[in-house]
C-alpha cells in the first residue's frame, strides 16, 4: 500500500453545505473494488468500479445521492408531496418514488412517453414506480420539453387545494443534487487512498449532469490529481458543460464557493450510440461481456454506454497497462429487464 495522499482541507464551503438539511437514505460509503477480469477484458489499465449501484437494493444508484439533499430540503419546508420528472424508464424517478414511500411523502413522477400514454406494459423502473405507489401522469415529448413550466403549474395548483409540493428538477440535477454528487466524490478520495499506484481518470457516465457537477466542484476544490471524464450518454458537449457551468454558477450565487472550480475535466460525445436510450449492437455485446467479465449489472441508457465508451478509449491506446481508472458505477441495473 503507498502512503495516503492528503488533500488537505477541501477548500470549499463547508460550514454552508452542512447547514443544508440533508437525509440519511443512502448505504454508505459504497465499495471501492479493483475488477481484474475487467482489465483482462479490455486489455488495459486496472479498472476499479466506485458501487454506487449498491447504495440500496430497489433506492439504488447515484440518484439516491441527490435525493438526500433535495429530500431533506422538502421536508425541511414542510412538504407532503414531491414532483418530479423524467423517461418512462428514468432510474431517478424510481428513486425518488422509493424515497418518498420510505419517507412517507406523496410521489408524482411526470413521466415521458412518445404517444402521452401509458406504454402497454409496465416493467422494470416503471413497474417499480406503480409498487412503490407513485402517481404517474404520462406526457408526450412536446409537453416534456415544457416539464420544468409543466411541473411548477401542477404543483402550483396543488398548492391551490391545500398541498405542500416540492419539485425536483430532471435528475435531481441542481445544487442540491450537485452537492450529493460532490459529497460522494469526497468519500471516494478518502477510498482512493489505498489504490497503489497512479490515478489517471474517473469515468462516469452523464446526462443531466448533476454527476458532473458534482465531481467537478468537489475535484477542483480538492487537487484530486485525476482527470473527471464525463462519458455522455445522449447530448452533445455544449449541452452537457452549459448545464454543469448553470450548476456551478447557482452554487456561487447561493454562497458555496466564492467561484466556480476548473477541475481537470473532459467531455466525451462519441459514444451516444443513436442517443438517448438507444444503445448500438456493439454497446449492448460489450455490456453483456462486462457483465460476464465481472458480475456487474449494467443500464443500456447509462452505464451501459459508459463502459463502452471506457472500454473504447482502452482499445485505442488511452491508458497504460499500469495506470489505475476509477469506473463509476452510477446503477440503473432494473433497465437491464427491459
Ligand atoms: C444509472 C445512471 N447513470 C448516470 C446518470 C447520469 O447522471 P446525471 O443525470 O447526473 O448526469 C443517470 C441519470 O439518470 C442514471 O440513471
């Protein structure tokens, strides 16, 4: 084992983030843990997966990070029921519909379908938010493109007849859950400590970008020497660093940091596959292979492509052999059903 690397204070504003309320519904920390078989596979650097998939059985993955925050919030405010967003198979929706059932909250999930209705059958994360006893109000791409202004009108009317309605954007994506992703990367420094050897990337995949939010301001703020590598999953890089620059900008604004990080950062579009949720032949056989190659469960919409994308810039000569990578599992294993 080499000597534990320190990083000092973190540098930003602590004393503010933890007089945000936040709630415990995570399993934490969740394992660092090297995959050999996943290096044989790729032929490349050690590859360590960050098991954010294990953050809870059905309450798994990154998602669950954000929630502790925005949760917190909405029951600091009194709220009774929570409205959020999301595909028909969104990992964040079922989530947060799990969350709420735990809590005791009210969930409405506004849901996108391409017709506006229900799709025929209901599996995996969707069948997941019907048990958890969500409410589930389908819409079509049109009025999705409208959801923040669809999401503040409904809970607007209910708060009309007397309910107490707290709105989480897409993903969980905002401060709040910027600072769940942050907190999270914090852990994963403290893990990172007994990596013997060098560093070099930690690979997540990425769309709403809270996640990137997240590693980006706690990486910046630390000196965490690796590179944050930002895999998307869907949209191009103008999309992904304009919704990670809005993030930072609203931390500043609300006085997390007096500006906003540049952290060792890269953003990587070449690996959509046909955009969102729909993955290529090649992504779904490399993902059944890693699968094979390590017990993992992987999200065709996510992690999926992520670790296609990881293990395509393996092939093309990217990383030595001696190189260390952290792979973020950010979970979505239930759409592996779909
Ligand atoms: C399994 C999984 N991984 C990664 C992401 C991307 O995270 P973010 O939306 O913060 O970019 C999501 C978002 O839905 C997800 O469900």
């Amino acid at each position: 084992m080499v000597g534990r690397p320190t990083y000092g204070r973190f540098g930003w504003h602590h004393a503010r983030m933890d007089q945000l309320p936040r709630i415990e519904l995570a399993h934490l920390p969740t394992p660092l843990v090297e995959y050999p078989r996943l290096t044989e596979l790729f032929g490349g650097p050690h590859v360590w997966v960050k098991r954010d998939d294990l953050t809870g059985f059905g309450l798994s993955g990154n998602k669950v990070r954000k929630l502790e925050y925005h949760l917190g919030a909405a029951l600091e405010a009194g709220a009774d029921t929570v409205l959020t967003c999301g595909a028909v198979q969104s990992n964040h929706c079922r989530a947060t519909a799990l969350a709420a059932a735990r809590l005791g909250l009210r969930a409405v999930l506004f849901l996108r379908s391409t017709s506006g209705r229900p799709p025929e059958r209901s599996v995996a994360n969707h069948r997941l938010d019907e048990l958890a006893g969500a409410e589930i109000r389908y819409v079509t791409p049109d009025e999705y493109a409208q959801r923040d202004t669809v999401m503040s009108s409904a809970a607007a009317e209910m708060e009309e007849a007397g309910v107490r309605a707290w709105v989480i954007p897409e993903g969980a994506s905002d401060v709040l859950g910027m600072l769940g992703m942050a907190r999270g990367f914090e852990e994963m420094i403290g893990q990172s400590a007994d990596i013997p050897g060098r560093i070099v990337a930690v690979w997540h995949a990425a769309s709403s970008a809270g996640t990137t939010a997240g590693f980006g301001w706690a990486a910046g703020r630390s000196g965490f020497p690796a590179l944050n590598i930002a895999c998307s999953i869907g949209d191009s890089i103008g999309e992904l660093s304009d919704r990670v620059g809005a993030i930072w900008a609203d931390a500043v604004a609300l006085g997390l940091g007096s500006s906003v990080p540049s952290p060792d950062l890269e953003y990587l579009d070449r690996y959509v596959g046909g955009g969102y949720g729909i993955a290529s032949k090649a992504q779904l056989e490399l993902q059944d292979k890693a699968t094979r190659n390590s017990g993992l469960l992987f999200d065709p919409t996510y992690t999926g492509k992520a670790i296609y994308g990881l293990a395509s810039e393996i092939a093309g000569g990217r990383f030595s052999p001696d190189d260390h990578v952290i792979f973020w599992h950010t979970g979505g294993g239930f759409a592996a059903l779909v």
